[in-house]
C-alpha cells in the first residue's frame, strides 16, 4: 500500500515538472561557427524549438481546437539557408534597429551616423553581416524557467550603430502556452535601438498555402502612413475608413487585394497601439488572430508603442523546414516595435538609448485554441 500511494505521488511529481530544455547541434555556419538548437516542452502538449544564430524563434508546435500539433512558424532546416541573402528574417530577431532607417542616416547629440543602405534606399533590420539576425548568440538554458537566454556583445560601431551594445533575449514557454520573449540591452554611448522578433506565423501549419482565412483584430485606432519606399511620413492617420482597419475582426482576405499586386503590395503597416489593456500586468494588446479552420488563435500582447502587421508579400515559394514551401502572403508576422524610422522623426516615441540606461521591452505570443 505504502509502496503504491510512494509510486503514484512519483508519477503526479513527473506529471507536474516540464521536461528539461534540449541542446542539439544544428551544424556549422558557412564561417565554421556551431550553432544550437534548444528545444522547450511543456506540460500542456506545447514545444517550442530556438537557435542561437539570429537569437531565432524557428519552430512551434501548437495544438488545435482537436488538441492536434502542429508547427505553425516558418523556418530552415540548415545554418547556411538562414544566412541567405533572401532569408526573409524567418523568426530572427532582428536589429540593432528593427524596421527600416531613411537613406541609412540619422543623427544623434549633433553627429551624423551612416548605416548599410541594405533595401535601397534605406536601412532595413540592422543592416548586413553584422546585423543582430545574421550573428551567432551565446545560449544558456533554465530548466527550471523553462527559459533559454541568448546574449550577444555588438561592438562599437557594428554595422555602422555608436556604441558597444550588450544585448539579451529570453524566450520563455509557459505552461499555457505562451511564448513570453524579454529583451535587455545597455550601451557605452548614446545609441538608438529598436529590437522586435521577425516570426512568420501560419496557424493552419508552416506550408499552408495561405492566410486569407485568418481573422485578425489589430487594437489600434491609428498608423503611421508611409511613402513609397516604405519610409513613415512623420504623420499619426486614422484607420477609419481603410483597408487597415481591423477594431473589428476581419479577415486577412476580405481586403488584401485593395493593395493592388505590385511587388511587395499588401499590408505591410507599422500601428499605433491604443494601448488596451490586458490580463497580464505591464502589457497591453496588439493582436487576435485566428484560424477558423484549426481553431487556433494567437494572441500578441507587448509593453511597445506599435506593431509592425506585415503578411508576407516577399514571399516567393521559398523551400522551409522539412521541405515545405512558403509561398506569396502565406505567413504572417506581428513586429512588436517603435515606429519605422523614428531616429529621424523627431515626434515619434524616442529609441535613443544612453549609457546608465537600460532598454527593456517585452512581447507574448499566447497561444489557445476554440
Ligand atoms: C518586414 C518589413 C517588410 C519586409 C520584410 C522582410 O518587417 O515590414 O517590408 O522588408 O520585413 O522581407
């Protein structure tokens, strides 16, 4: 009896201890540097899969309304296709400076900065090589947070940016199947920063060939108009009466041809968040998405000014993880973020960073099912 009720609490105590984080080579860069594979599960039937290099978010597998998985972000099976030219960000963080800079210029306390003109005109995610995306970060695990950290040390003038920067992410997933992502970042100069996850969801799974069905709510009464090279105007405009206005649920297809088929075309928009709050303490909402066919939902709450909605226009069939193709506006992604080109929009909310200061900035991912 004694030896039963000692087994059954054994069981119960395994039953309630997500498994440890895994570690795994996943091969070397074309440069002969390894990368790693953490892969995190928890209690609730959810994994979640990271890489050092790009600090990337690269597979999650997510059950639907029937409690069936499946990996619903996009990504590689190997270290060299990440370091592609046409890579896509697929789930990379990306910075110093998420989203594009005018032209590669700005100017901080009077000096002028030039950085890699990488989508010309401008700037666009930190640039080249060098770009935060692009470098292998150092990964430590926490069993017992269920959390991997991944810090990077970016020198003096990396990429063009002022100022060593000492950058951290942690991805942690939670037993209701959230992935919580927290950045940190300090520097020895005046900087500016504006870092954000590149993930691309599908939430029928990866592959699906679409997301016109996906019912999405943005809680934003503004945007931030941009020109034709996708640089914002400086101006705050009203969604009211646009293609971009998703207070209420729309689906991603109902509107996405207003946007004509011009490369690039469709949305692809920075908003205003309106700052709604929600149940997690410090964190307002920025989206709802679902998926009727699955009944997978994803929910996207931040601390951030703005989110980048942005569905896969550039896109072109590229061959993914275990060989599935992403095909044109088949994914989508919810950059948590400042505003495009902000270190030259002297009204929009400031990504200055200075020594003594520490960048913080927190965004979930919440996964459920209906
Ligand atoms: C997005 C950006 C798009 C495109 C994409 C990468 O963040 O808003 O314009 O550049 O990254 O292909």
């Amino acid at each position: 009896m004694m030896i039963l009720r000692t087994a059954a609490l054994a069981t119960l105590a395994i039953a309630s201890v997500a498994p440890a984080v895994e570690v795994a080579e996943f091969g070397k860069t074309p440069g002969g540097e390894m990368t790693h594979v953490y892969t995190l599960e928890n209690k609730s039937g959810m994994k979640v899969k990271l890489l050092d290099l790009g600090a990337t978010l690269m597979a999650a597998e997510v059950p639907d309304k029937e409690g069936k998985t499946a990996d619903v972000l996009f990504g590689f099976d190997d270290p060299a296709k990440y370091l592609s030219d046409d890579n896509q960000y697929f789930g990379n963080v990306v910075g110093r400076y998420g989203n594009r800079i005018a032209k590669g210029k700005f100017t901080l306390d009077g000096k002028e900065y030039t950085l890699a003109t990488n989508n010309p005109p401008n700037h666009l995610h930190g640039g080249g090589d060098r770009a935060l995306s692009k470098v292998v970060w150092k990964g430590e695990k926490s069993d017992a947070d269920n959390s991997v950290t991944f810090s990077y040390t970016s020198p003096d003038g990396e990429e063009g940016y002022p100022g060593e920067l000492k950058a951290q992410v942690t991805y942690t997933l939670t037993d209701d199947n959230a992935v919580r992502i927290e950045y940190e970042a300090t520097t020895d100069k005046p900087t500016v920063l504006n870092l954000t996850n590149h993930a691309y969801f599908n939430l029928s799974g990866a592959g699906s060939p679409t997301i016109n069905d996906h019912v999405v709510t943005l809680y934003a009464d503004h945007y931030t108009p941009v020109d034709d090279t996708l640089i914002t105007t400086g101006e705050i405009a009203k969604v009211e009466g646009t293609a971009l206005d998703f207070r209420e649920p729309h689906a991603i297809g109902d509107r996405v041809d207003s946007f004509g088929d011009a490369e690039g075309a469709g949305y692809d928009h920075n908003f205003v968040l309106n700052k709604t709050p929600s149940d997690v303490e410090g964190l307002h909402k920025a989206a709802t998405v679902k998926d009727p066919k699955s009944g997978r939902v994803l929910t996207v709450l931040t601390d951030q000014p703005g989110v980048q909605f942005y569905g896969g226009n550039f896109l072109k069939g590229q061959t993914g993880k275990d060989g599935k193709t992403y095909a044109h506006r088949s994914g989508f992604c919810l950059e948590t973020q400042h505003y495009p080109d902000s270190p030259n929009k002297p009204d929009f909310p400031s990504v200055v960073l200075r020594p003594g200061e520490t960048y913080t900035h927190t965004c979930v991912y919440a996964f459920s099912a209906e």
